[in-house]
C-alpha cells in the first residue's frame, strides 16, 4: 500500500474543508461588513443623528431573516416535490434498506424517504437539521439506473448529510436573498414606483439608494460565493460517495446517465428552485451532458471509451492549465460533470493502486 497516496488524498480532502470554512467565514464577513456599511451612510445621511443602538438592531433583522429563511425552507422545497410519495419498508424494500444502511455506515440519523413523480433522474436532500433531514429521489434515477449507481447516488446524498450541507447550504444563502431584497428596494425607489413623502423625503431617498448599489454589490459578491460553496460542497459528496461505496466508478456511471436524462428534458418543465439541491443540475443539463461527451472524447485518447492511467493524467494536467474554464464555471450551482467524473475517475486509480484504504469514507 502506498502511503504516499493516502496522504494525497487526506490533504485533498482537508483542503476542500478549508475552502469551504473559508467560503463560509467570507459569505458571512461580507454580511456584517454589509450591514456595517448601510449603518455607516444612514448615519452620514442624517449628519450622525442615527440613534446609538441602530447596529445591533440591524444585526438583529438580519438573524432574525436568517433564522426565518431556516425555519420555512423545507416546508417550500417539500410543497415544489412533485407527486411525492413516502418510500417505506413495504413500499420499496430494497431503496429503504439501502438508505438506511448508508445512512448507519455514515454515522447519521436514517432520513425520511420520499420519491417524487419526477421523470428526470435525480436526488436531493433537505431539512433543517440533519436529524429531520428528508431524501429525494426521483422515479426516473430509480427507473434509469441500476441498483449499484442507486446507490452511488444515495451515498452521495448521505454524504450531504455527513458534512452537514443541509444546514449550511441553507444559512449562507440567506445572506445573498437579504441583499437582494434591499437592493429591489432601493431600486424600486430609484424608478419612481414608491413615493416617500415629508421633510426629511431627500434624505431618505439618499438612504435607500446608496443602500441599494451597495446591497446589490454585496448580492453579486455572496451570489459568487454560495455558488463556489455550493459546488465544493458537491465534490466533496461525491468523494464521499466513492470511498463509502469503495467503486467511485459506480457515481462517475451514474452522474453520466443522469446528465443524459437530465439533458432529454426542457428546462423550463424542471423545478428549478430546487436545483441547488440535487446531484444534477436539471437547468444547464443539455449543456453540460453536450460538453461531457466533447471532454470525455478528447481525452480518450485511444478511442477505446474509457479513460486510462496515462488519459486520465493527461486530462487532469489540461485542466490545470486552464484557467480561464475555472473562470467559466463561476455562476454553475454544480461542477461541470465531467470534471466530476475526473476526479472519481482519479479516486479510483488509486483505489486500484492500493493507495486508498477501504474505509477512507472516515475521513470525508
């Protein structure tokens, strides 16, 4: 066994960690500075005549939102589930067991399990807490997919759990809405479509206006955030999902059906409030499924319809090099999936390799 290796892909693992507490420690610093600011031209506004306790109050709006935006959410993405039914013991032993075995294999509470009347292959997880979290899967995942990339996808799934995303996925983007919301305001303002009226109407204006270029800079900011924190978060589910299941070509199989279901479907008939949740993002399906098969032919080198030690390298030094397809990616909720099946095409090389252990879905 190559130790070396292990400690590649422990170092891999912790970085991706640290992106993520970074991006979190960020989305929230950007807040505070946030409502920092609109205190700061309030009070320049009105000549320092802001009254002295405005900022906890600001900041008690803001949790206040926050905390809202937590309590409501997985009542709204449970009402947008289509055709949903409970996936029981009696209904459907076999995705029911296999939840509840992933779930114990991950040290988390067993989610309720729900399949929604979706034709398009996908799944997601919601809730407030991982303990109340619920499961989605679709009936086309269960009708396109084989059992072993079922369970791909639910490890991943699960792996959401693990790391908690429900939660944090949750808060963060409640910082970009609330910026958002006030910047509408502002603007709302700005185009004459609400009347302010009094003496101090001037400064009020003023107020709402500053306040709202400065929400909307703030919205574009986070925005950018949460989504790089929403596609980390995706890769680190699918390493999970790879080491949990010790074939990381079962999800790799698995997220290539799914883009090509997805890809079938228009989408403007996909529920796309939904889809920072799911494996697979249903709005850019077709373009993504168009790009995974240009990718996967350029790299398959020998034209043999599979990647090999050498392509695979090969492929993931063009990718380094390449800055500006980073860039390209900034506004996906998901990584291209091609790029995920890179990497759990690299996960399992070293699975071949012996450089990973077994149970390496400890560590992730």
């Amino acid at each position: 066994m190559r130790r070396p290796n292990i400690a590649v892909c422990v170092g891999t693992l912790n970085a991706l960690r640290r992106g993520s507490a970074l991006t979190v420690f960020l989305v929230f610093a950007a807040l505070a500075l946030f409502l920092l600011a609109i205190l700061v031209i309030i009070d320049f506004v009105l000549q320092g005549n802001s009254f002295p306790n405005a900022f906890p109050i600001i900041i008690g709006v803001a949790i206040f939102f926050i905390y809202i935006q937590w309590a409501i959410s997985p009542a709204i993405v449970r009402w947008a589930i289509r055709d949903r039914q409970p996936i029981t013991a009696e209904t459907n032993p076999w995705v029911y067991q296999t939840v509840v075995d992933t779930a114990r294999q991950a040290g988390v509470p067993v989610p309720k399990v729900w399949q929604s009347g979706d034709p398009s292959p996908n799944a997601f997880v919601f809730g407030r807490t991982v303990a109340s979290s619920e499961l989605v899967v679709t009936r086309g995942l269960l009708e396109q997919l084989n059992q072993d990339e079922i369970r791909a996808v639910l490890a991943h799934e699960i792996g959401h759990l693990r790391h908690r995303d429900v939660i944090i996925m949750t808060l963060v983007s409640a910082v970009p809405l609330l910026a958002y919301i006030i910047a509408r305001a502002g603007f709302e303002v700005l185009r004459g479509q609400a009347r302010i009226k009094g003496k101090n109407a001037g400064q009020a204006y003023l107020i709402l206006i500053v306040s709202a270029i400065a929400s909307y800079t703030v919205y574009l900011v986070t925005q950018l955030l949460v989504r790089h924190l929403s596609r980390t978060r995706e890769y680190y589910a699918d390493a999970y999902s790879g080491a949990a299941t010790g074939d990381p070509h079962l999800l790799a199989s698995a997220l290539t059906k799914i883009s090509y279901g997805l890809s079938l479907v228009r989408s403007d008939a996909e529920p796309t409030g939904l889809r920072a949740f799911m494996i697979g993002d249903p709005v850019k399906a077709s373009e993504d499924y168009n790009e995974l098969r240009s990718k996967m032919s350029a790299y398959d080198l020998d034209k043999d319809g599979q990647l090999d030690a050498y392509e695979l390298q090969k492929a993931i030094e063009v990718e380094r090099k390449s800055p500006w397809r980073r860039a390209n990616d900034l506004f996906g909720t998901h990584p291209p999936t091609y790029k995920r099946i890179l990497m759990l095409e690299e996960m399992e090389e070293e699975l071949k390799k012996g450089g990973l252990p077994r149970n390496i879905y400890q560590f992730v």
